[in-house]
C-alpha cells in the first residue's frame, strides 16, 4: 500500500513539473470537522480540528486535478469503563476540481474526490488498524492577495465506511476550513 501511495505521489509530482508557470497551486487548510460517526463522538468528542495540505495543477480552463494529506489525532475516554483511548487518521484524497472566477480578487472552488482513511485505534490495551475507501466532496471560495497568495473558507462532506467486528464505522463527517495558499 505504501509503495503504491508512493508512486502515485510521484507521478503527480513529475507531472505538474511539466506544468509550470501560474498552474500549480498548494495550500494548508485548518478544518474545524463535526464526525458522523456516532460511536467515535462518544469516545472523542463532537468536533475536531485537523490539518491539510494539498497540492494541485491546473488542467485546462477552470479545471485542476489535486492530491491532499491530512492527519488527525485525538484522545478520549470509553464511556461507562473510564479507560483512555487513542485514535490516529492519515486521510489521503485526490480528485478533480473546478475554479469559477467571480470577480478578479474572488472564485468559487468546486472539487470532488475519493477519500482515504489509514487508522490506528488504541482501547483496551489493544490495537486495530485498517483503512477504508470513500469520497469528499468540497465547496469554497478563495480570495486572491495579489496574484499569487491567497486565503480561502471551504466546507464539505468526507466519508469512508468500513465494518470492524461486525459494526459498521463511518469516518469523516461534515468539515468548515480555513485555507491559506500559493499558485505559481
């Protein structure tokens, strides 16, 4: 998994090399998420924040195709046992985009992806890790500082669901970002 992860990685790289000039962008974004999954907002809480970093080149037009990394991390308490427990997310995505220039400082940013979820789950003195596959789907604007820099609110939905021990589990949820970012 992790060669393939590799080399997908790398491919996106050596391609938007070949694509220099004001067609490649990257940023961070700081997500404020609310998780779906009801059993996981029990343990770590109703909300989360977590870091984002994506990377994307323009196609044609509008359209950009992007890769994202982000890494979630939180500690909670099993309710009834009291005993701690640990939970630890590399979401990975990419898909395709879409920008629709607004006025000359502000664009509308559409993008749809896959999204997935490499965890590490630490209750009871055991471990489990796993991944599961889903999709995301994002809505945002960004605002331009000059031609280059720009900071940006999104909002959007991730979902993967997997079945561990006959339950079903639900990562990701509803998510409100704030986004600072370069294109060059």
């Amino acid at each position: 998994m992790r060669k393939t992860i590799l080399l997908l990685v790398l491919m996106f790289c050596f391609f938007s090399l070949g694509h220099a000039g004001k067609l490649f962008h990257i940023s961070i974004t700081g997500n404020y998420m609310m998780p779906s999954d009801e059993g996981y907002k029990t343990i770590y809480g109703d909300s989360m924040i977590y870091p984002e970093l994506e990377t994307g080149v323009k196609l044609y037009q509008g359209l950009f195709i992007w890769l994202g990394y982000g890494y979630l991390n939180a500690k909670g308490t099993l309710p009834v046992i009291e005993d701690d427990a640990t939970s630890s997310q590399h979401h990975l995505s990419a898909g395709a985009g879409y920008r629709i220039k607004i006025t000359r400082f502000m664009e509308l940013k559409l993008k749809l992806g896959s999204f997935n979820v490499y965890y590490i789950e630490k209750t009871l003195g055991d471990e489990e890790t796993g991944a599961a596959f889903g999709y995301r789907v994002d809505i945002g604007y960004s605002f331009y500082i000059g031609q280059r820099f720009f900071i940006g609110l999104s909002g959007g939905y991730i979902q993967a669901k997997k079945t561990i021990n006959s339950n079903s589990v639900s990562f990701g949820g509803a998510k409100a970002g704030i986004e600072i970012g370069i294109r060059f």
